[in-house]
C-alpha cells in the first residue's frame, strides 16, 4: 500500500485537479459560444480589463476653488439662469423672482472681500411678467443693450436694458415653457427649446416672420449654436439623446445624434473648433459625456462617446450644478 503522503500521490492528485479545471473550462466555453459569448481565460480577461482601465478611466483632478465674488438676488428667489454679456462687463440673472436683475462684474469683484450679506445690488433690473427659464445677451447689440429671455409661459421676450421695456416678444410655443434660449454669433438666428417637444430657430430682426422646427421626442431643454458660426445647432432633450441639425436644412432631421445618457440631457456645449467636431453633454443622469463626430452634413449618423470618458457628480444632475449645491 502507498502511502498518501508520498510525492508520488501528491503528484498524482494535483494532476486529477488540474484535469477537473480543464474540463469544467471547456463546459464553460463550449456553453458561452452556444449563446454567442466569447470568453478569456481568467488571466487574459484580467489583464485585458487592466488595459481597459488604463485607456478608458482619466486620471482623477481635483481642484480647489475661492470664491471671487456673491450675488443675492433675493433671501427667497431661485436662480435658473446666468449669462455674461458678450464685453464680460455685466452678469444677467433670471429665476422665479420675475425679474431680470444685471450686476457690474467690476464692483462684485472689489467687493469681494467684504461680508457676503452687504453685497452690491444690481445695477439694473428689469420685472418681467413670468418666471423665467432662461436669460442670454443677444450679442451684437450696440453697448450689450438688448437681453433675451424664455419664461414659463411659453414666451421668448426681447429687452431693451437701457430703457426697461420689451422690444418685442414671440408666443409661437402654444403656452408651453421655454426652458432654453440661444443666439447664433452675430445675431443672425435665434433658438428656443420648449416642453412643447420643438426647437424653433428663427430671425431675431424679425421674430414673426417665420421659423423652421426641429422635433425631438421629449421637452426640448437645451439648445445651443456652433460658436464657430458654422450653421449647426445642438438639442438636448427629455428622451435622453442629444443630436445636431444643420439649420440650413431642419427637415431633414438629425446630422448627428448621441444615445447613451440614462436620464434628460439638460445641457449641450460646444467644445473647440476643428473638422472633428465635439459636443459635451450633461444629463439627469449625473454624467458629463464627450462627443466627436466628423461633421460632416448628410444623413443621421449615430455616435459613441469618444473613450467613453464620464465625469460623475454626486446630487444627481451634473457635476456643474448637482442638487448638492456642489460644483
């Protein structure tokens, strides 16, 4: 009788474990190409995962912010948009106050220093007969005298800073709100988004004599132009895809569309110029994703995010205004 404790035994019982592995591996395999799976050994799937992370994940940056200057509308008032005028001399803010309020950015930042309740109040205010969604300057007005707003009553208004007073107003979103307004570089078109599933682009020299719609299969909430100036306008919408339409040629539909958000896209940015154009997005989601396409006008074109790169923030909307009143 051997003994089992002999290095004859043990050789042998460490080959009948080595066989059982291999066998249990190829059951494994032959059942994953049977459902249309390829699989890596435990090793090679390691190391490929490695090198997944290494190309997909950013280095993690953390930065530290001071806080340069505060602006208080109000102890009650909700802010829902901001916006610099194109010389960065005034901030335009607009919420549920009704009001359009415009700070000196000069005297908020010399008075940065001093008690954050004692702030210096607006330079100018404009009231407004709705809340509003969202605030820019049209750019091209003669001493950034001309501010645009979309409210919750569905209406794109014009003012005229210096006097007070509309300019003149479009109601062409059937009542529906307004969340996002936009002008093209040097005013030549206007964008609205609304609830009302449309984005309109449209003249601002003469806002009732037509428009051209987009349809996106949720509310419209966030529309922005090429800054470059090239006729593209981006859409963000509520069913969680963002897509770029030549304005040239809105019933065509999409040039370029981006799937892959799992909540609203609530913000769309244009990023650096170049034949690969880049679009980011935000969305309800918590995520920050980044786009490129060749933009290049034609049918729709579906588009992965480029390496995949998200940035997370904690609250649930986005790293740039989550819920957690962190940026």
């Amino acid at each position: 009788m051997s003994n089992p404790s002999s290095p004859a035994s043990s050789s042998s019982a460490a080959q009948r474990l080595q066989e059982t592995i291999l066998q249990q591996q190829e059951l494994a395999a032959g059942a994953s190409q049977v459902a249309g799976i390829t699989t890596l050994p435990l090793a090679a799937a390691a190391a490929d995962d490695e090198d997944d992370n290494a190309e997909l994940s950013p280095p993690r940056c953390e930065w530290e912010f001071r806080l340069a200057a505060t602006a208080l509308p109000g102890a009650s008032d909700a802010i829902g948009s901001v916006d610099f005028d194109p010389t960065g001399r005034l901030l335009a803010t607009g919420g549920i106050a009704r009001r359009i309020r415009m700070y000196d950015v000069a005297s908020l930042l010399v008075d940065s220093g001093s008690d954050a309740s004692a702030g210096p109040g607006p330079a100018a205010c404009i009231c407004v007969p709705a809340k509003l969604s969202s605030v820019r300057w049209r750019p091209g007005a003669p001493q950034s005298a001309v501010v645009g707003c979309g409210d919750y009553d569905g209406v794109v208004t014009e003012y005229d800073v210096e006097r007070g007073v509309a300019a003149w107003e479009r109601d062409e979103h059937a009542g529906r709100r307004v969340w996002s307004l936009d002008y093209a570089p040097g005013a030549a078109m206007a964008a609205s988004g609304s609830d009302d599933r449309t984005a309109h682009v449209w003249d601002p020299r003469a806002p009732s004599a037509g428009w051209a719609t987009a349809r996106a299969g949720g509310a419209v909430l966030c529309v922005e132009f090429d800054p470059s100036g090239a006729p593209q306008l981006a859409v963000g919408s509520a069913d969680r895809r963002a897509v770029v339409y030549d304005v040239r040629a809105l019933g065509r539909g999409a040039v370029a569309s981006m799937d892959g958000h799992g909540r609203a896209v609530t913000y769309v940015r244009w990023a650096g110029a170049g034949a690969a154009r880049r679009v980011v997005t935000s969305a309800a989601d918590g995520t920050h994703r980044l786009w490129e396409w060749g933009g290049a006008a034609g049918g729709a074109v579906v588009q992965r995010p480029r390496k995949r790169a998200e940035l997370r923030g904690d609250g649930g909307r986005d790293g740039s205004g989550a819920d957690n009143f962190r940026i």
